[in-house]
C-alpha cells in the first residue's frame, strides 16, 4: 500500500507540474507591421514569458497593415487586432461592424514619417501637391494622416495603398510613387546614408497628441473570452513597464527585430515615449470624432452612447 500510495504521489506530482502548461489559454492575434516598437509589444511579451503568467499564449500573424488586421478581426480569424488605425476603426463601427476597442495603441503620430529619394525635387511637402503620397492600407493611421496632408495642405496629392514599408521603399526608390512613409526601424538606414530624405511627420497634422492607433476585438469575442481579453490587457501593461524599466527588453526587441541594440535604443528613446503607448486611454475624441466627418471617415458624430458601446477598456487591476 505504501508502494501504491508513492506511485499515486508520484503522478499526483507529475499532473500538478503539467497543470500551467495545460491551463494555458490561447489568443489569436493580427498585428500590422512587424518589427516596429510599438507593435512588438504583445510578441516581446510573449518571448520574456510575460503572458504565460498571465495564463495566455499568443498566436501572433502579422499583416501589411490596419486594414488587413481590422478584417481578420471581423471574419473571426483572429481575436485581437493591434495597431489598427482609429479612423478604420470609427468608419467600421459607423457601418454596423461589431468591432470593440480595448485600449490604445499608439497616441501621437510622430513615430511615422514621411520621405522622398535623396535626388527628389520635392523639399516640402507643399512641394507634393499634384504628386502621389504613399500609405499602407484603407483605415489605417497612415491612411488617415495622408488624408489629413491632402485636405490640410496638398489638395491635388494623390492618395495610394503601397503597403509595409519595405515594399513602399522599393516604390518610392523605383519611382512608382513620390513620397514614401516609413516607421522606424525602416527607413533609418536610409536616411543616415542620406539615400531618402524625411518631408514629414505624423505630427504634422491634427493628429498630433491624438490617439491613433487602437487595440480592438469584436463584440462576439467580448462576450465569450472577456477573462482572456483583460488577462491579455494586464499582460500587455506589465509588458510595457518592462519595455521601459528593464534594460533585458531592449535586448528582446532588437533580437525580434534583427536590429542592433544601439539601434533599438534609438528607436525607443526617440520616436516612442512610454505615455504614447499605454493603453488605458483613448486622447483627444473631441477632436477625433468631428475629424472623422471631415475626413469622410464616418457620414455623422458618433453619440456618447454609440462611443460607450465601442469602447470598453478593461480597468487596471
């Protein structure tokens, strides 16, 4: 009996060692563009084992851009989209999507920049008007910044989907289009052998201090993995404080990224302060809303309680 009550013991050990791995909860995830700071959060997380105390495993895929992770959300591909341009967003919801927002993604668009070959004689972007200004898909925060240039400054610019940054360079360097957009890391290679120079930002347009970019799910998936949606917020808090707080993250991002760690360093420090990345709270819907109309995003306002419904950010905990 004593020999039974070892082996028992022994397989009761065994269970309880392979319980946290089994109770594991995955979420799938869209991400637009890999290897950007901001958007390496939820995979740097993962990798330093973040997510996993938080009882999660995170299946990451990777699009070109806002509007292909938006819709991989929508079809139930996926659970989460990260990065999703908030114009996409509101323009989505206003046409009877079930899309949810669950915290911020990027608030600012200065991490974004606009550039052209070095030969190029466009010097401004006034210069640009008559010319075509690259951004990555429909509904995303490059989309609604170069809809922002051509009704602010360039009426005659032409708007034109070129995707990622790496195919936009070839674009821009083969001259299919005038001016190209870029987030670093891209692009910084580039402009310090001066082959491309930098016209404008982000900031440029009234979405400076704006939130931008969202992270958003659907409302079917709120209703069935609420629990998996705020352990996933909590996670991806904790994962940002470390970004910020522990020199061990900028390793894990430059090897993510395939960049140098003097490199990652520049790119966290100057494009990315950690308030322009927290997700707990939507900035500037005073301003965003009305300029959702004026860029033809939305045909009207959406109401308090519309804005209610659709955004629903888990609490910190």
């Amino acid at each position: 009996m004593r020999s039974g009550g070892g082996v028992a013991l022994a397989i009761f050990a065994l269970l309880a060692a392979a319980g946290p791995a089994r109770a594991q909860d995955g979420l799938r995830l869209a991400v637009g563009q890999r290897g950007l700071w901001d958007t390496s959060i939820s995979d740097v997380g993962q990798r330093a084992g973040i997510f996993r105390k938080h009882g999660l495993d995170l299946e990451i895929l990777y699009t070109q851009g806002s509007g292909e992770t938006l819709q991989a959300a929508i079809s139930g591909s996926v659970e989460v989209a990260v990065s999703v341009g908030i114009m996409g967003v509101l323009s989505a919801y206003a046409k009877g999507a079930p899309v949810r927002v669950i915290g911020a993604e990027m608030t600012g668009a200065g991490d974004i920049f606009w550039y052209v070959r070095a030969d190029s004689a466009i010097r401004t972007l006034h210069d640009a008007d008559g010319k075509t200004i690259a951004y990555s898909t429909n509904g995303s925060s490059t989309h609604g910044v170069v809809t922002a240039f051509i009704k602010q400054f360039v009426p005659h610019a032409k708007a034109t989907a070129t995707g990622g940054p790496a195919a936009t360079l070839t674009a821009v360097m083969s001259g299919q289009v005038d001016v190209g957009w870029a987030a670093p890391p891209f692009g910084l290679d580039q402009l310090d052998r001066n082959e491309i120079r930098q016209i404008a930002s982000g900031d440029d347009t009234l979405f400076r201090n704006q939130t931008v970019r969202l992270l958003v799910t659907t409302a079917p998936t709120l209703a069935s993995r609420k629990d998996a949606i705020d352990r996933y917020l909590s996670g991806y808090r904790e994962t940002v404080d470390w970004m910020y707080s522990d020199p061990a993250a900028l390793k894990v991002y430059a090897e993510f990224a395939g960049i140098t760690l003097a490199k990652a360093n520049r790119i966290r420090d100057g494009f990315f302060s950690k308030s322009s990345i927290l997700p707990d709270e939507i900035t500037g819907l005073d301003l965003i809303i009305p300029d959702a109309v004026a860029l033809k995003f939305t045909a009207a306002p959406l109401s308090h309680e519309q804005l209610r419904e659709l955004i629903q950010i888990p609490p910190r905990k």
